[in-house]
C-alpha cells in the first residue's frame, strides 16, 4: 500500500498536471495520493479548482483515492490561521504548512504556527523539531511528516524521535515535484525506517494513520 499527501504539479512549482500525477501514482500502486501545491493569496482561488477537478475526474475512472489540498509554503507565519481557513472554505481537503526545514529561508514561528491552527492538518519537512511543538501537534491532531524530499530528509531522525517522544501520528511523504519522485516498491517503507521509526512505527503508519487521517480531513 502506497499514499502520499504531499505533491505538486505544474500548478505550482511542479512538472506535471494533477491528473498526469495521479495516474503515474495509481499505475505505481498507490491506493491514495494528495495534491497539495504551493499557495499564498496570490494564486489560491485559481488552484484549489482544477486540483478539485482533476481529483473528481481521477476517482470517478480509477480505483484511487485522488484527494485536494494545498500547501501554505513560506508565508508570513502569522497569516497561516487565516489562510488556512480559507483554503478549506474553498474546498481544499486538507492544508499541508512547509515547516521550518533547515535548507530553505522559512520564517521562525511557521511551526508553532501550524501546530497552533485548527485549519492544518499536516506540519511537513518541520526541520529541527522542538518537543514542545511535536507535543502541541499531537495535542492538536496534526499529522507530522516524514520526508524523503533531498534536503529537508537531513532533519528526519531528529522529526522521528521528536515526535516520538511526544507521541505525534507521521505520516511519510514524497514532496513530489515531478512522477519520478512518488515511491515505487518498497521506497515509502525505507524512507520511514532510515529516519529511525521501526517496522511497528511503520505498520501503525500504513495501517492506523492512514485512516485516520482520511477521517480526519473528511474524506473516506
Ligand atoms: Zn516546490
Ligand atoms: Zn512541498
């Protein structure tokens, strides 16, 4: 089983269309995959649509779940709330926040932020995680993501044992700008266990998480 909330198309930064990505994803074996472009309130309104249209028309022909959200990516940390609610008034299923990853110029405060904010559901590539913002993430429901992303994958093991102590649900992410970077064999599960989680950690991932976090967002 193969899912992954963390994408983008050519929406955003990303090489191809939602619909081109989500079929490469269903013909790798993925049961679900998320678009989450980047956004700020420049380009919201004009991406949420065709990423919604493109998921509809994916699910209505192929047996995969093809689910709409964003990502709110190196915006002022204090206006994560408010956007947040926004893209789901306009019909995201989820938002993703980019963390405060050590490879790119991400505002201090973006995590505790996102941690904070009842619209977010997923705290990606959070960087060097504190314990006081893996526990608030737990507190709070937000899901804590494992990257395989080059670059922001340097700060897993300390995201995986952060989280761990607080007791967060991961879920492991491509960050996939491009077909070639979705998982295909056994990839997601490697990527889960170089970051330190072990077999059981996994399993609960695949198994519990998952569903969870679809029930979560809404979706089933
Ligand atoms: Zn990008
Ligand atoms: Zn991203």
């Amino acid at each position: 089983m193969i899912y992954d909330f963390h994408t983008h198309t050519f929406l955003s930064d990303g090489a191809s269309s939602p619909i081109e990505l989500i079929r490469f994803a269903y013909a790798y074996g993925y049961s679900c995959i998320g678009i989450s472009d980047h956004v700020s309130y420049s380009n919201l309104e004009k991406i949420v649509e065709p990423i919604k249209a493109d998921c509809k028309l994916a699910e209505k022909y192929w047996d995969i779940k093809a689910v709409p959200g964003v990502e709110l990516t190196n915006v002022p940390a204090g206006s994560i709330s408010g956007m947040a609610k926004k893209a789901k008034e306009l019909g995201a299923a989820y938002v993703v926040v980019h963390g405060e990853t050590i490879v790119e110029e991400v505002e201090e405060g973006t995590n505790i932020e996102a941690v904070n904010c009842e619209y977010v559901d997923l705290l990606a590539h959070p960087g060097l995680l504190t314990l006081k913002e893996a526990e608030l993430a737990a507190k709070n429901d937000i899901y804590v993501e494992i990257t395989s992303r080059v670059g922001h994958s340097l700060c897993n093991g300390r995201v995986a044992k952060a989280g761990r102590e607080a007791g967060v649900s991961f879920l492991v992410n491509s960050d996939a700008h491009s077909h070639n970077d979705l998982y295909k064999g056994d990839f997601q599960k490697e990527v889960a266990l170089g970051s330190g989680l072990n077999e059981k950690e996994y399993e609960e991932i695949i198994k519990v998480n998952l569903k969870k976090f679809l029930k979560k967002i809404g979706y089933r």
